[in-house]
C-alpha cells in the first residue's frame, strides 16, 4: 500500500468538510463527506428545510366559524374578542423567553420553538397584556412531542391542550355531523398551505393525574392558522439534486394538504397514490410497504417512528438513505441512516446523532454538500 494514499485520503476529505463548512454545513464524522457524494435518496423534512420557519399567524378560527362557515382567507388581523381569548389559552401553553423585558411590549423579542415564538408577537400586536399572562402560574404537564402531537398545560382550573386539529378534533366532546364539518375546513385549509394548530380545554376538576389516555371529550375552542412561505432557493435546489439522480422525498408530520400544498411550491405533480400517511403506514407489514415506497412523494402525519422504519426500508432498496431530523425523537433515525442531517435550530441529541448539521437550517445547503460530496468521490 502506498505510503502516502490514507494522508492523501484524510486531505481530500479535510479540504472537502472545511468547503462544505463554508456553505453552512458541519461535517461531524470526516466519511461522511464522500458518503454525501453517493446519496441516492434524501428524505426531507418541510418546516425551516423546504420553508422559511417564519410561521406567521394569519388567521384565528372560533369554533362557532368552523362549525358554521366553510374555509375561507381571513380579511383581516384585527380579532375580535373571541379569537383574542383563544390567543390567550394559546399563551398559557407556551414556552418562550423575552430576551428584552424591560423594553415596550410590542418591542419584546423571544426565543422558543417558531410557531410558539409567532403567538406571543401576534398577541403583543393586538394588545393583549402580554407580561401579565406570560407571569401567571401555568404548569406545563405534557411538552408538546411529535409522537401524541399534542402539549397540555394547566392555568388554575382547567387545562389547555394545544397540538394538532385533527387529533384534537377526535379527543373532543363534538357531535359526528360537528365532527365532519370541522374536519372538512381542516382539509381545506391545510390544502391552501396553512399551518393549523388547535386549541382547546378540559375541566382539570375531574382529572386528578394527567395521563394521555384521559385527554378526551375537550371543549375544542378553535384554530390557529399560521404561514409558512416555501424558501426562493429551494426549487432550484431540488432541481439540482435531481439532475444528479438522486431523489428527493417530503417526510414531514404535518397534514397531508399542507404537504401537498409545499410540493407544488416546488413544481411538483403529486397523484393521490403518490402519498401516504402515517395511518396508512399502520396498516401495512413491511413487504406492503417495500413494494409501495418507490413511488412516493410525500409521508405525511409521520411519527419518529415511522420515519425510521421507512428509511431502513429504502436501505433495503438498495438506496443511500441521507435523512433531515430536528427533535430528540428524530435521533434513532438520523444515527441509523447513511447520512443522518441535522438542522442548526434543532436539538444538540439530534445534532450528536447527525453526520451533516445545517447551520442556516436550508434545503440549498444539502444541495451544495451532495454536490461537493461528489467532487471528493470523484
């Protein structure tokens, strides 16, 4: 063996990992950079990868709108009471720090998880006394995590659930015909592209330990809507990527039609037998879904779990799997993955488990690593 071939190896792979770095992208694991280079497919989460992560609220639905009204835009951000006070419930279940607090209230900045980060400069906006709610004593019991899709926090006599509408929708205390109704405007607003958040409340006089299995027959009060506009860079990214073979997937948790709605951002056609969710995915054994997967475009309403399985299943295929992660729960399957790739704004357990860590949380950013991937194999 030539002497000189493992120093001249490690250079290669040094010089490529410091010009990836000059992109944005951290190499954690010096092999990973050729890796990049032989990527075949890349499962891509949505929010701050595909999108902005500038989730604005737009809108703010009561239940008597949903039980009453098809979907329609909003005309206007000035609330009424009613949709104030469901801004409210939403403050008491949130977790976010003011950076400025002796600043005015309209100035303050936070840090936190975006959507949440979006509510409280939403209810500085219209008003609503932020410092006097953000003090009270409010327990958060249950964090908000991508398995149950829901957070429960509790402000003296009851509890506010805040999480995803359509399980909330099938916790709550509605009647079928209610139940349809409000699941249709769902359906509708997803497919305009709008993020939803819902929530709602429970008598906490009754329920002495909470426990997931006792979050039922809640009052649902009504929607957040939020926006979350596509990156300009990002079709032209996904472009790129498939000009070089390599397939680009959309793995994400939120609803089916928001998904859609980001991949015809991207000049996407997707058929409806080009997407499954993660109900879909309970049903089928592995050989089901071995056979199904080579044409999917888009996962939708996907746990940890499901993501997992889902990419081993495509190492199956014989594919190189690269996967975008954020939460703690993610961290199984960036570390089993080929290239396990991290988002900069996500978790450190996420980013320990990753090869590749996102520092501007950008789709372009794997876009340029694959490329430079490829000039080391090469």
């Amino acid at each position: 063996v030539p002497e000189a071939l493992p120093i001249a190896l490690t250079i290669i792979l040094s010089v490529g990992a410091e010009r990836i770095a000059s992109k944005k992208g951290i190499i954690r694991k010096l092999a990973a950079a050729e890796t990049l280079g032989s990527a075949t497919l890349i499962m891509t989460d949505k929010t701050g990868t595909l999108t902005k992560a500038d989730m604005r609220l737009v809108g703010v639905y009561t239940f008597d709108i949903l039980n009453g009204e098809k979907y329609s835009e909003m005309a206007s951000n000035h609330f009424s009471i009613e949709q104030k006070n469901i801004i409210k419930l939403a403050l008491n279940n949130i977790d976010v720090i003011v950076q400025n607090r002796d600043n005015d209230e309209k100035e303050w900045k936070f840090t936190g998880r975006p959507f949440e980060v979006n509510i409280a400069k939403a209810a500085a906006l219209q008003g609503i006394p932020l410092k006097e709610i953000l003090m009270e004593e409010n327990s958060l019991y249950l964090p908000f995590n991508s398995t149950n899709k829901f957070s429960v926090s509790k402000n003296r006599d009851k509890y506010i659930i805040m999480g995803a509408p359509d399980i909330l929708l099938k916790r709550s205390n509605v009647d079928k015909d209610t139940y349809l109704k409000v699941l249709s405007w769902i359906q509708d607003a997803s497919t305009n592209g709008k993020r939803l958040v819902a929530v709602g409340t429970l008598d906490s006089k009754n329920i002495k330990k909470i426990d997931i299995d006792l979050i039922q027959d809640i009052a649902f009060e009504g929607i957040l809507s939020f926006f979350d506009p596509v990156r300009e860079e990002v079709p032209a990214a996904v472009k790129n990527i498939e000009s070089h073979g390599v397939r680009v997937v959309i793995i994400t948790g939120d609803l089916k039609g928001t998904a859609i709605s980001v991949a015809k951002s991207l000049g996407w056609g997707v058929a409806d037998d080009e997407i499954l969710t993660g109900e879909d995915i309970n049903t089928m054994n592995d050989d089901q879904l071995l056979a199904t997967i080579r044409k999917i475009k888009i996962f939708a309403r996907v746990t940890p779990e499901d993501k997992l399985r889902i990419g081993n299943l495509y190492r199956v295929l014989g594919e190189v799997v690269a996967m975008t992660g954020d939460g703690v729960n993610d961290a199984p399957a960036l570390k089993s993955m080929d290239i396990g790739i991290s988002l900069g704004s996500g978790s450190d357990v996420a980013q320990s488990a990753a090869d590749l860590v996102l520092l501007d949380d950008n789709f372009q950013t794997i876009s340029m690593a694959i490329d430079e991937g490829r000039r080391i194999l090469a």
